[in-house]
C-alpha cells in the first residue's frame, strides 16, 4: 500500500476495475465483488453520477485525473472509497421517485460496507486514462479489461452509441500527457461523424494508453474478456488469487449463473448492462453485426495495438 493510500482507513487496496465502456467491465467488477469481499461502487466518473457517491461534478466522457487537477477529486473519491456516503448532496438531486429508490439503494450498500469493512471496489471505464493517479493517490490495485476492437465496434454500432471526441479535445493536460500526436484524426471526425470510425480510434486511443501504462506499471492487470468467456471460472480463479480475494463456492456458482449456455445470446437493448449472457456465444456476434467493409476498416486503424492483446488476431 502507498503512503497515499495509508491515509485510508481500509485494509486492503482498493480495486479499479477498468478499460473501455463495453469491454466487460460490469461483468468483471461485479463477479470480482460476488464473494463479498469487496463492495462495488459504479462509475463515479461517468458524467452522469450520483451525487451522494462521488461529491465533485464530471464533466466530460473519459475525465482526465493527475496531480494538476487533483484539487477537487481527491476529497471526494476518498470519500467514496472509505463509504462515506453524501446524503445531503444527493437529496439535492432528486428529481424522480427512480431517484429516492436509487439513494436508498446506494445508501444502504455504502453503509453496509463499511460496516463489515469491505473492500472498495471501483467500476469505472471513464477512469481509464487516470490509471496511474488512481494507484499513486489512492493505492489502487488495477484491473483492465480489453475485448477485441471489432467486437467492441459492433456493441457501440448495435446501440448506436457514438463517441463525441470533443469530450477529450476539451481537457489540455490529457490531450498534452496522452493524446496530442492523435488530434488530427480526432477532430476529423468530429468535424465528419462516423461511428466505426469512432469506436477504432477510440479503442485505439485506449489501448495504447493502457499498453504504455502496463509497460511502466507491471501491477496493472490486463484481462480479455474473451479468455474470461471461454473459461470464466479458471479465468475469474486466476484474478482473484492475484488480487488476494478468496474464490469459493459461492463465487463460481455466481460465475456459472451469469456465463451459462441458458443465458441469452444477445443482451436485449433494454438491458444493456446485464451481466447474464451465454458468454460462448457472444464471442463472435460481431462477425454477423458488422459488414465486411466495416470489420476491413477497423483492421486497418488497429491491427498493429490489437497484435499485442491478440497475437492469434482473428479478423475472419
């Protein structure tokens, strides 16, 4: 544990489960919290968190944390990872019934965590460019989950999910400590909309980010969701044991029930955060999703960053 992180009355590090949206990090994060160990805590860096969670406002898709912006997140996000649970400032934001029941739900898990001295266990995507601050400011251990760059292509063409690069143009330090050499290709498409277009580069963007990261930080745990479909219970043994968690019964038997060939095949659009799904049978949905010329030109932007994740590359 950092020196950093001892300021934090919790055993044991906290757990960042992360990695580009719709790669699995639900799945992971959720099945890593399945023996109650851990108590998981859902994107507070999405643009679009709840108050009482994480008391500091977001605003941008993939919000960049370091220590020359620290000043407002800190606070806050220990806050979170000690279950210190911002009452006051989510009644402030309630504008449904949806949202009563949400602050009681939140409520009661923060309470219940810190009750039985959980383990924090952070879920969050739009933390991924903030790795490095996330394990030297707040003692992370870090998991990453990366899935193939075409089938991540055919989530976001399936639910027709666009990504606005304005959202990382619009931070200079990321753009200067990360991403600059990559603002041309950025700003074309803001400028000439193209979701393929936009879910290559962005994966891209990702990964190479975290491909950097892993090389600087061997602590960094880098998971595909593929290996973790093909065999999710040696999968999820393995990352437990690396993450000091204990695996029994009730955790396999939680794995099980949400990877069975029982579960659907395909997540209705309603239910796209689901952790139930036939984890076989989704692993090549992609094939069928996208046309030739679209799988053809997600290739050609990522082939040589996929090559590291996926030496077996198959593109067929």
């Amino acid at each position: 544990m950092t020196a950093q992180s001892a300021a934090l009355p919790i055993s044991r590090p906290p757990l960042l489960v992360t990695g580009a949206h719709r790669t699995g990090t639900t799945w992971v994060g959720k099945m890593l919290a399945a023996s109650g160990e851990a108590a998981y805590i859902s994107e507070p860096l999405n643009v679009l968190h709840r108050r009482g969670v994480m008391d500091a406002p977001v605003h941008y898709w993939y919000q960049y944390l370091c220590g020359e912006n620290e000043t407002q997140y800190l606070p806050a996000l220990r806050q979170t990872l000690t279950f210190h649970y911002r009452w006051w400032a989510e009644m402030r934001s309630l504008h449904s019934r949806r949202d009563i029941l949400r602050m009681g739900r939140d409520g009661w898990t923060f309470t219940r965590a810190w009750l039985r001295r959980q383990r924090p266990l952070l879920k969050d995507p739009f933390a991924v460019f903030s790795i490095p601050w996330f394990m030297d400011r707040l003692g992370c251990q870090v998991v990453v989950t990366v899935r193939h760059p075409a089938a991540f292509a055919s989530s976001l063409k399936r639910l027709d999910w666009p990504f606005d690069f304005r959202d990382l143009l619009a931070q200079p330090l990321l753009m200067d400590h990360l991403l600059e050499a990559q603002r041309g290709d950025m700003q074309s498409l803001v400028d000439h909309p193209d979701l393929i277009g936009q879910a290559s580069l962005l994966w891209r963007l990702v990964y190479q980010a975290v491909e950097q990261y892993r090389q600087q930080r061997p602590g960094v745990l880098v998971v595909r969701h593929e290996d973790l479909s093909l065999d999710p219970v040696s999968g999820y043994r393995q990352l437990y044991q690396q993450l000091g968690l204990c695996f029994d019964g009730r955790v396999e038997q939680a794995i099980l029930s949400s990877s069975s060939s029982e579960n659907p095949q395909e997540l209705s659009q309603k239910k796209v955060h689901s952790v139930r799904l036939d984890s076989r049978a989704n692993l090549h949905n992609w094939k069928r999703r996208l046309e030739p010329a679209e799988i053809e030109r997600v290739r050609l932007q990522t082939a040589d960053l996929a090559a590291r994740y996926y030496p077996e590359m198959d593109w067929d």
